[in-house]
C-alpha cells in the first residue's frame, strides 16, 4: 500500500515559503535541497510558487547510500560508520549539495519516515549550508507520526531553517 502525503499543506507554511522564495530573489540568492525522506517534497513545494520559483535552483533526491555518495560527495566511509540518518551525514548531504551547484543555501534532509525496523520511527536529520556560515544542523523526533506526517514536519523544520539562513 502506498501512503501519501493526505493533509493539505497548512497556509502559513505556503506564505512562509513565499517569503523565502521572496527575499532570495530580491538578493539574488539561489536555493538547493537534498532530500532523501521526504523524496522531493521540499523541492517541489518550492518551485510551485508564481513569480520567484526561480530562486530555487535544483533538488537531490538522495534516497540511498549509493546516492548520497555519488551526487553528494558523502564520503561512503561516513555512511558505514554513522549511518545515513545522522548528524555528519546530514551536514555533508547539505555541503555537498551547495559545491555542487550555485546555490547560497543548502538544506538537508535525512531520516527514518515510516517504520524503520529496530531504527527510531520519525527520527530526522537536517542540514543547511550556507555561503560563508558554518554549517547548521538540527535532529527532531517525530515520532509515529506516519510517512505523510512526518514529511509535513519535515518540511516545517527545513521552511524554519532557511528562514533562519536567510537572516
């Protein structure tokens, strides 16, 4: 059975990602995610706004090992040691993402957002990286909130991250 994202995204958050798109158009700044758990979700709410989509420049889609490594640049000895919903990874999924591109900001997102066998259900990773900054991270725990219900919280998390790199 497939599970899909069933709740309407909330308005506020549909204004938020405005604004973001907003201000790195006026400033000339591009945008980049890479996305493994909430399979370009992130990317697709933000190139659907009218007028300032632009800023937003591309989206990885990183849903594995293999792919994190080869788009990214992940080192695969990171992947071994921390596993990929962790604190490294998430950082250098964000790095890697803003080298590889033009973008001024980077966001990250890795984790576990359905069952994941003995791994903490709802357990997400996230990265921003930003031209000139250290790299930001936060760890959430979501809990059983289901597949959709975590990737909505995911994407509450990264719309909060970016506002706080734009600052």
């Amino acid at each position: 059975m497939v599970e899909t994202l069933t709740a309407e995204i909330p308005e506020d958050l549909q204004n938020r990602i405005h604004g973001i798109l907003k201000e790195a158009c006026e400033r000339g700044r591009n945008l980049v995610t890479a996305e493994s758990c909430t399979g370009g979700l992130i990317a697709s709410l933000f190139t659907d706004v009218d007028g300032c989509s632009r800023a937003f420049e591309r989206g990885y889609i990183t849903y594995t090992d293999d792919a994190k490594a080869d788009m990214l640049g992940v080192p695969r000895d990171m992947l071994d040691a921390h596993g990929a919903v962790s604190r490294p990874v998430a950082i250098a999924m964000a790095e890697g993402a803003r080298t590889r591109s033009n973008a001024y900001c980077a966001l990250s997102v890795t984790g576990f957002a359905g069952p994941a066998g003995d791994n903490e259900e709802g357990l997400v990773h996230f990265g921003c990286a930003v031209e000139g900054r250290e790299t930001m991270h936060r760890e959430a725990h979501f809990g059983s909130l289901g597949r959709g219900g975590v990737r909505l919280a995911c994407l509450r998390t990264a719309v909060e991250m970016f506002e706080e790199a734009s600052q």
